[in-house]
C-alpha cells in the first residue's frame, strides 16, 4: 500500500481562435491557434513576410494545440 493521496488536477480549458494564413513568397500555409485575435502575421520561413489571411476555421479534431 501507499501513503500518497492523489490530487486532482484541473487544466482551464481556454477557447482558441483558429485562423489560416498563406505567404505569397514561399506559398506556405500557416494556422494559427491563438487565445487572442491575431490580426497581422508573419511568415516563420521567410522571416518578416506579412501573411495573407485567408480565414478562420474550427480546427483539427483529435490535434492538441501547443504554445508557440
């Protein structure tokens, strides 16, 4: 037998805006998973490229979400 107890633990569960983006340079597709409205990106491979948003989606069943 064991002395430990066990304490549950909660996660809060923030909803997250999923936003789709394109470059024009590289014609990479980007999501955006975010707590907060995203209302300028940049590509990650070209390095300070404006994206072009494309629009909002309600995201990949199944996917977990990791911060950036």
């Amino acid at each position: 037998m064991s002395d430990l107890t066990s304490i549950p633990t909660r996660t809060i569960q923030v909803p997250l805006d999923a936003t789709l983006w394109y470059c024009t340079r590289c014609n990479a597709v980007i999501s955006i998973h975010s707590a907060h409205a995203v209302a300028e990106a940049f590509c990650p491979a070209c390095l300070q490229v404006p994206l072009e948003f494309c629009g909002t989606f309600g995201g990949i069943p199944g996917v977990q979400v990791g911060n950036a």
